[in-house]
C-alpha cells in the first residue's frame, strides 16, 4: 500500500510540476533567427594598418565592441561570437532596422584620449601596437603601464592637462577618466587607480585594440522575416505536438501499464529538456528542435527496449517483478551504450561545428542526459514501486497474453 501511495504522489506531484510551469518556461526559452526573425553577418577581420596582426585578443575586443554598439540602439539580445582566428559571428533577432545595425557594426572601434572639454587629444593609433600592458606597484596594486608612437605630442598633451582629468573613451562610452599627474617627456606613462586585476586587464586590452583597429568585411549574410520565423515555429510546433501524441498513444496501446509510464516519462523528459535550455540560455533554432526531436525519439527508443526485454522474460515463464528485475539490468547496457556513442558524436559535432551546427549538439547531449534521467532511471522507479505494490502484478497489464508464456 505504501509503495502505490508512493506512485499515486509522484505521478501527481510530475504532472502538476509540468501543468504550472510548462508555459513560463516555454515562454522564456530564447528563439534563433530562423524561428524568430532578424538577420546574421559572418565578418572577416584584418588590420587596418599594413605588417599588423589580428590576435585573439583583439579579436574579442573586437566583439565586446560591437556587442555594446548593437546594445545602444537598443536591439534585443544580440549574440556576437569570435570564431577561428580572423572571423567574428553576429546575430541580431528581431532587429527593425537592419540598415543602421549594419552601417554602425561595418564603422571600426574608435579608441580617444579627451580632454576636459571633449577634444580628442590622442587617438588609438598613437598608441604602440601591445604597448599596454598590466603592472604592480610596490603595494601590489595593479596599473596600465602604456607606449606612445610619438613622445613629442603626447608630452604637449601632458603639459597642457597637467592636473587635469584625460579621459579614455571606446566610441562613445568612458572607459576611465584618469588625472595627468606630472609631464611626461619619453612617451612612456601609467594609468593608476582603485582597478582589480581584470579591470586593469580589460582596460589594457582595450588600448591595445584601439592601437591595431579592425577592418570588418562581410564575407556571409542572412536574412530572416519575423513572419516567415513565426510560420517556421508554428509549423514546427504544431508537427512536434502531432508526432508527440501519436507516440504516446502508440506506447498505451502496446505497452499497455508501463506505455502510461512512458508516456509520464516522456512528458518530464520534455519538461526538463525546457527547464535546462532555460538554465543553460540556450538559444532554440530549428536544427536545435530537430536535435529535440531526435532526443524524444531516442527516449521512446529506451523504453522500447527496456519493455520489451521485460515482455521477452515474462515469455520465458518468470513472474513479473522477477522479470522487472532481469529485463531492466538486461537492456540498461544496450540502452547507455547507444546513449554514450550518441554523446561521442554529439560532442564532436560541438567541437568542431560553428553556429547553428554546434547548437545541435548542445541540445542532442542535453536531450540524452535528460531521456537518462527519466525515461531509465524514473520511469524504472515508477515501474518498479507498481509492480512492487501487486497492483499490476499479472502479465495481461504488460500486454503478454497467456498462451505467450512458456512453462520454465
């Protein structure tokens, strides 16, 4: 009796857990261009200055400026990606003005020195390419120890702002706005201040991509409709609900008792596919939905072969509960190593992939280690603690009819 009030609270426990918090987390679930509209550029950059390398640094820096510029003006969620050495991925959903997103990604960053009065003083190019670099004071306080190409001017500048703040900006926002303390007269200074580590780094880094700026060109382009994403994802949705009732009929039908089981297995499944795509920021993109197809599939396919080796034992003449016992140890090695390959090739898929590609394989590992979670180890116990209770304790409810079972 314990074991059935076991499984009568966990069963309602599940389904009420999925009722109430199925839409809010479907709704924050973040959409792809391809379900969502907007647009994507692939940039290739190289240096504007002839003999100058473009790092990885810089190349991140790169990114991290375009991502505040695009957040300016004010457009949704923005994913601006280096890749490889020289590229730099940015997809921007839902943008209503694809035009000036473009003109002012294409525009390079702008490294200045300003004066009190806003005068642009000194510009990144002033700068010597890695010339800035972190420090440590005798207190062990970090600084910006930086180069200049010319120590003539910026002594002039020193000279005249001498007590005065000379503020560092990246295109339009301050950086840090530090006082000229002294003159300095052979080109070398430090920028000094209440800055941690990665504060210190940060800026440094910053300097050193305004000394070598970045031309970007476009080398692919895409471009998505908020209709044609928004027809997409019906479509999509409408297709998955479909197939998903069809298999859980399906498994009712022939499984019978433990097909209900499946079927609550498959509803958590999904459940808690959602709930790691929130947890994870997972953006869903349509080969993403087809991973989360393809892991639904995998998961009916564990209980498949968890049923039937159950069935092929109560054939052989076992009772149920022995039957459980050998079909559950019997398919659990066949089941996790055709998850564990699946895994292999997932991860390869990541490593190797890019974009929408790497997505996938995000969200196919996700999927197995969810199908692992509930539909062999929960489903097993929901099994387990029913057939232990002797409510379903008769071969009729596994769907093996009498006259299947031979004598042992």
């Amino acid at each position: 009796m314990k074991r059935l009030t076991a499984f009568v609270l966990i069963v309602l426990v599940t389904l009420g857990v999925v009722a109430g918090t199925s839409l809010p987390l479907a709704k924050s679930v973040k959409l792809g261009l391809d379900l969502k509209g907007g647009f994507e550029i692939l940039y290739v950059a190289s240096p504007l200055e002839g003999g100058a390398e473009v790092t990885r640094e810089s190349l991140r820096e790169t990114a991290r400026s375009l991502e505040t510029r695009v957040n300016a003006i004010g457009t949704s969620e923005p994913e601006i990606t280096p890749e490889g050495a020289d590229r730099i991925r940015v997809k921007i959903p839902d943008a209503r003005n694809e035009a000036e997103v473009r003109e002012i990604l294409n525009k390079p960053a702008e490294l200045t020195f300003r004066g009190p009065d806003g005068k642009k003083e000194m510009i990144g190019s002033d700068f010597v390419q890695g010339g800035a670099s972190v420090q440590f004071d005798q207190a062990g306080q970090p600084y910006i120890a930086i180069q200049v190409k010319n120590a003539e001017k910026f002594r002039d500048v020193t000279e005249r702002l001498l007590g005065q703040p000379l503020a560092i900006y990246l295109d339009e926002k301050q950086l840090s706005a530090p006082y000229v303390q002294s003159v300095i007269a052979n080109g070398q200074a430090s920028i000094t201040g209440n800055y941690t580590f990665n504060e210190a780094k940060e800026l440094a880094d910053v300097i050193n991509l305004g000394a070598l700026p970045l031309k970007l060109t476009e080398k692919y382009t895409q471009s998505v409709g908020a209709t044609l994403g928004q027809q997409s994802l019906e479509k999509t949705l409408l297709a998955g609900v479909i197939g998903m009732i069809i298999v859980l009929v399906f498994m009712a039908v022939v499984y019978r008792i433990p097909g209900l089981i499946a079927a609550l297995s498959i509803i958590a499944f999904t459940w808690l596919l959602m709930l790691s795509f929130r947890l994870m920021g997972v953006t869903l993109t349509l080969p993403g939905i087809a991973a989360f197809v393809l892991g639904i599939g995998m998961a009916v396919d564990a209980n498949i072969i968890t049923y039937e080796r159950i069935k092929d034992e109560i054939r052989s003449g076992k009772k149920v509960s022995s039957a459980l016992r050998s079909g559950s140890k019997n398919s659990f090695r066949t089941i996790m190593d055709a998850n564990l390959t699946t895994i292999i090739a997932a991860a390869v898929i990541l490593f190797l992939g890019s974009s929408s590609v790497k997505g996938f394989g995000v969200i196919l590992i996700a999927s197995i280690v969810a199908s692992i979670i509930t539909n062999v180890l929960f489903s097993r116990l929901l099994l387990t603690l029913l057939v232990r209770s002797k409510a379903v304790d008769h071969p009729k409810y596994f769907g093996v009819k009498e006259d299947e079972i031979s004598a042992l």
